[in-house]
C-alpha cells in the first residue's frame, strides 16, 4: 500500500490486467440496446411502485416504456425472455437477473464524475498530515500527503451523486468490509468464481504484511493490509464497543487495527499476531495466511 510501487498498490484494487478469455457477449447486447433498457426500467419503476402486484400486461409495459412500434417492442421482449423478463399469470416480471441487470444501469457507469479533493476532520495514523477524500474516475480514495490509503477502492457514480463525500465515504466503507469478507473466503465479489489468495510482505513500515486475491475469471485483484479483514470479527467489534467505539460506524483512519504491524509468529505454518491497545486494554489477535482469527486475548497492558 504504502510502498510508493506505483497506483495499483490500493487497499483494494480492481481491474488489473485480465487473464479472462471467454466472455458471454449476451450481456452486453441487452445494455446496449435502447429499447431493452426501456423496458428494464418500465418494469423496474411498476415493481418499486406496486411490490404486491409486480406483472405488466403487453401494452401497459410498451406505454411505460414508450415504446411506440409494438413489432419493434414484440422483438426486443422476446430477447430478454426468459433469463430477464418472465410472464407470469398476473403479466410481465423482472426476474432476479433482470433486476441485478437493472442495478448495473442505475449505478452507472459514467467514468467522467469527478468530486474533490475536500479536506477531512482527520488525520493520517501514520505520518500525521491531513487526510482528503476525492472521487476520479469511478474510484473514491481517502489519502495524505503522503499517499497512505484508508482506503482507496472502485465505487460507482450513483454511490456519490447527491450525496456528500463523507456520506460515500461510509457506503465505500462498508462495502470494501463486504468485499473482503467473501475474498477471505476464497470467492470473488464480482464474478464469484474462485480467487487465488497469497500472503504478501510489502516494503512499508507499517501494516506491510497483505492479503492479495486474485481473480483467474475476471482479473480482479483485491490487496489489503491483514488488519482490514478482521474488522468485521465479533471479537473486535466487541473489543472496540466495550471501549465506546462502534466500528460499523468509525472511518477506518480513526481505527488503529488496519494500520497495525504484523509479528510473524512461526513461518511454517504462517503465523501473524497483531495488537491494539485502548485504555489500558491490549487486544491480541491471531490469524493463518488467509487472515482466519485462530485465537483473540484480551490483557492489561501493564500485563507484561
Ligand atoms: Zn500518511
Ligand atoms: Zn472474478
């Protein structure tokens, strides 16, 4: 992260380059073509005004889409059936692809949104400067004037639009703690297919031992500090609650265990433990090569 390596050393990082060869081109087709997103969203907006009562009949869904050539309408429906559009008793329906389908358009894809820099309440735990956020490009980052990360990671136009920074800055948050809870598991966030997981030792004097995931179907490469992934652990969430501090709702710069230095334990098999202290309270933590928490201890710090 902090190794100065170049742009792709993010807590979380995706699209690097891509072995992926054989994609499905259906997909693409349906988000290309007009008529087909019309319909999506005719049914999208029926079914977020009507949960009980969900089906379209033909010629009520062609209005709502205003689409005035039945044939031309007849033809781009018969493509979404049945993986998107189904027909049920009641009329038409969005099936649970066709409304992921749906989500992917209205989260957008616009690349040329740009917000910031904005100055933060807060400052870096690492070198004390202050931090900014900006969103560039598809990617909200929270850095210093040292380029530490907490954290840099891809979010989608409508994730920022009316909302302020800070806002996209909690969704961001906790989304990367979704994301890294399935690559701790071994699966990818955005294909779900299989990840290659790799415990890597950074040139960074802090939290420099990461977790590296590596997606072979869709290239998407995810690296973040071991810290990170264990804050969703309920040993930590109770550690910092019973200290007054909620996780689920602190800004991870304000957090000391994504920053947190690894001890290597044993290297055969890999052993790290990593420490923070509030109050007088020492939380221990130890984890394998894949972040799963083997053991926590809770001691006083004068303890020892
Ligand atoms: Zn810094
Ligand atoms: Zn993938």
């Amino acid at each position: 992260m902090r190794d100065g390596s170049g742009s792709e050393s993010g807590w979380q990082t995706a699209g690097e380059e891509s072995p992926a060869a054989e994609f499905a081109t259906e997909p693409f087709e349906l988000v290309t073509e007009e008529t087909r997103a019309a319909i999506l969203g005719a049914l999208a907006a029926h079914q977020a005004e009507n949960p009980r009562d969900r089906g379209l009949g033909f010629s009520e869904l062609r209005d709502r889409a205003a689409v005035d050539d039945s044939g031309n309408f007849n033809y781009h429906l018969g493509k979404l059936r049945p993986a998107h559009v189904r027909q049920t008793e009641d009329g038409y329906v969005l099936t649970f692809a066709g409304m992921s389908l749906a989500g992917i358009l209205r989260a957008g894809v616009d690349a040329e949104i740009t917000r910031g820099p904005v100055s933060l309440d807060g400052r870096c735990g690492l070198c004390d400067t202050e931090l900014t956020v900006e969103y560039e490009r598809r990617v909200l980052s929270v850095t210093c004037e040292n380029d530490h990360r907490y954290p840099r990671d891809e979010l989608p136009p409508n994730a920022v639009t009316g909302r302020t920074l800070r806002e996209a800055i909690s969704i961001q948050t906790c989304r990367t703690k979704h994301l890294l809870d399935l690559v701790r598991r071994g699966v990818c966030p955005a294909c779900f297919g299989d990840v290659e997981r790799e415990h890597q030792v950074l040139d960074a004097p802090q939290a420099s031992h990461v977790l590296v995931a590596t997606c072979t179907g869709c290239g998407r490469v995810t690296r973040s500090p071991v810290g990170v992934y264990l804050l969703d652990e309920p040993a930590v969430v109770a550690f910092y609650h019973d200290h007054g501090i909620d996780v689920t709702e602190t800004p991870l710069w304000a957090l000391d265990l994504p920053i947190a230095e690894p001890t290597v334990r044993s290297e055969d098999p890999l052993r790290l433990s990593l420490s923070v202290e509030r109050d007088g309270e020492r939380l221990t933590l130890v984890v394998d090569e894949y972040t799963n928490l083997l053991d926590s201890r809770r001691t006083p710090v004068d303890a020892d």
